[in-house]
C-alpha cells in the first residue's frame, strides 16, 4: 500500500517536472525557433509525460480492451527516443545519417498504424544505440555538453532496465525508478543545452582570429554605458585603432603571418585595457576601444601607452623581423548625441591621424554643427 502510494506521488511530481520542462522549452523555441535544440528537449519532455500518463492508466484498466492506451505509449517511447537522437547530433553538431533519419520517418507509422509492435521496437533499439554511440564518441573527444547528456542517459537507461528487471521479478526495485531517471536526465540535459546554447552567444559575438569581440558584441554591450551617461553626468571615450601599412606585412609574408600579427597587438590591447572597458575588432585591421568614466585626457594617455607598446615591439616569424604601429583617433561622448556620431567622429580622428604620417594620436571634439563631426584638436 506504502508502495502505491509512493508511485502515484512520483508519478505526480514526474508529470507535473515533465510539464514545466515541456513548456519552459518550448517558449524558449518558439522565440527563437533556430535554436532545435530547445524543440527537442520539450519534445523529449512532452513524449515522457505521453508516457508516463499512459503507463498510469495501463495500469488503471484493461489496457488490452483499449489498445489506444498502448498506441499513445508507443508513440510516446518513439517520441523520446527520437528527441533524444536528435538532441545528442545537434549537440555535436551533426546530422544523423541517412539510414538512421529514415527509420525517424518510418517509426511514427509503424506505431501509429500498429503494423509491427516488434518492428516499432527494434527501430527504437536501433535508434537508442545509435544515440548511445554518438554520445559516447562525442564525449570521448571532449565535448562537455555531450558529456552531461550522456551522464543523464546512463542513469536514465539504469531506471529503465531496473524497473523492467523489477516487472520480470528479477530484482526488488522501487517502481517509481522510471519517473526518477527522467527527471535527473531533464536537469542533466537542460544545463548540458544551456552551456551550449551559452556559447553559441558567445562565438556570435567574438572574433574567431582574435578572440576579441566583434562588431555586434561590441555595439550590444556599449547599449548599457550609453544608457548610464545618457541618465548621469558620467561620459566615455571611443578609440579607433587602426595598424599602419598593414597591407604592405600581408603581401610580403603572406596572410598567415599577417593574422599573427594581430593576434599579437590584439593580446597587447588585451593586457592594456580595464574589466569594464570594451575591446573589439571593427573589421580588418582595425580595432575599436570605448572607455567607461574616462574623459579626453585619460584617452589619450591610454592611446599613447598602447601605441608605444606597439611601436617598441618586434615580432619575430622565422627569420623574418617584422614591426608594425598603430595610428589612434579619439572621440568622448557628448550627452544626447548617438553613439554612431560619437564613433564617426573617432574614425575621422583617425583618418587625421593617418594623413598626419601615422602612428600618431589625434582627438575630434564635439560641435554642435549640421555634420556633428567636431574640430581637430591634435
């Protein structure tokens, strides 16, 4: 009686974990349908509930005198076997093959149509290995998300087979097993998706060559220092940076040699700025610097210690010996104005700069004019 009791709250606490799984991951998809992974894990969720609901109810009649009960079962077991599939290869990054993809498409007949409970059931045998296979060889090659997913199917797969040993009378488990390794699978799964999801964001918004942020990362961070100026008395400054003749280092060592180089001056910048200063990469070679809470001044002392850092260095690639300088333009931001004028305005200091003979520092201030571009100050 005990026993009972603790099946039915478990099964209660399983649908109720199944549901919030179902829903939160499916609003998640539904605001950013390209993200399957989310589509798949509400998916798993959903099937499980399928299942888990049909299980009580076999329980609770004569499930041969209504074979929808096993139809709607089936289904469900197909539906988190396939979710699961799908969720590991998207994980890795991966499709699954052609032959597995078409047993996905054949499985949903097969068990709506109740052909053939045993075809239904070697295709999810297939599938389920396959899942396994995939896993552990991601895994394998260090792919931690995968890692964690793995970790929820093993114990998982351990419910399962202990409570289907328990119905053979094989072993004395509680019946309640199933529903306990959903639940740890869901809360391995989602922080699995949610650490890859996690550095999806974070590539989309970094520079591959120089890990340093793009040009989108660069304009969602600067939202909030605007925000705070715009609100306070509090302003910033943009530096433009850009690499003198860089063009002249890629014909004659190559682009390979030249991408070194700017990994290098890129850890230099790296080194040079604070926690709360924004470094990014513009484009090509030049690279865009917004300094929180500093004036004109304080730029320019910083523009002028990056660029002596830049000069006094030589990078070394075989025998060759190459050194490089930096030419800088400076803005500071004058409240009301848009953040693009503020940068327009760096990159016109910049331009000035080049003209000027390069590596060089120059500063644009604001003007209150049609072309908001400012006066040179050098």
């Amino acid at each position: 009686m005990l026993n009972s009791m603790w099946k039915a709250y478990m099964d209660g606490i399983g649908a109720g974990v199944f549901l919030i799984f179902f829903s939160a991951r499916l609003d998640l998809w539904r605001h950013r349908p390209e993200r399957l992974v989310n589509l798949w894990l509400a998916t798993a969720a959903f099937s499980a509930l399928l299942v888990n609901f049909t299980g009580v109810l076999s329980k609770t009649i004569d499930a041969g005198g209504y074979p929808i009960v096993i139809m709607f079962n089936l289904i469900g077991v197909a539906g988190v076997v396939v979710s699961l599939l799908e969720l590991v290869f998207s994980l890795a990054e991966t499709t699954p093959p052609r032959l597995i993809r078409g047993l996905e498409f054949l499985l949903l007949p097969l068990t709506v149509l109740r052909i053939s409970e045993i075809a239904v059931i070697i295709i999810v045998a297939v599938l389920l290995l396959v899942t396994l296979f995939k896993a552990i060889k991601s895994a394998s090659k260090g792919d931690a998300d995968v890692r964690k997913v793995l970790w929820g199917l093993t114990v998982l797969l351990i419910c399962l087979v202990s409570d289907i040993a328990h119905e053979l009378g094989l072993v004395s488990v509680p019946n309640y097993f199933p529903v306990l390794g959903f639940i740890v699978f869901f809360l391995l799964a989602t922080h699995a998706v949610n650490c890859h999801l996690a550095k999806e964001e974070s590539a989309a918004r970094t520079d591959p060559l120089t890990g340093l942020l793009n040009r989108r990362g660069f304009l969602e961070l600067s939202r909030l220092v605007v925000s705070i100026a715009e609100r306070s008395a509090r302003s910033f400054s943009i530096i433009m940076i850009d690499l003198d003749h860089f063009k002249r280092v890629n014909d004659k060592f190559g682009h390979a040699i030249g991408d070194c180089v700017l990994q290098e001056i890129a850890t230099i910048l790296l080194r040079g700025v604070r926690d709360q200063d924004i470094l990014a990469r513009w484009g090509g070679e030049e690279v865009i610097v917004l300094l929180p809470d500093t004036g004109v001044n304080g730029a320019k002392t910083f523009g002028e210690k990056i660029r002596t850092s830049v000069e006094e260095l030589e990078t070394c690639h075989g025998e060759a010996r190459i050194c490089v300088t930096l030419s800088l333009g400076i803005s500071e931001y004058h409240k009301g104005e848009p953040l693009t004028d503020t940068i327009q305005r760096a990159d016109n200091a910049l331009y000035h700069a080049k003209s000027s003979g390069r590596n060089r520092v120059e500063y644009l201030a604001f003007t209150d004019n049609a072309t908001g571009t400012g006066d040179l100050i050098e």
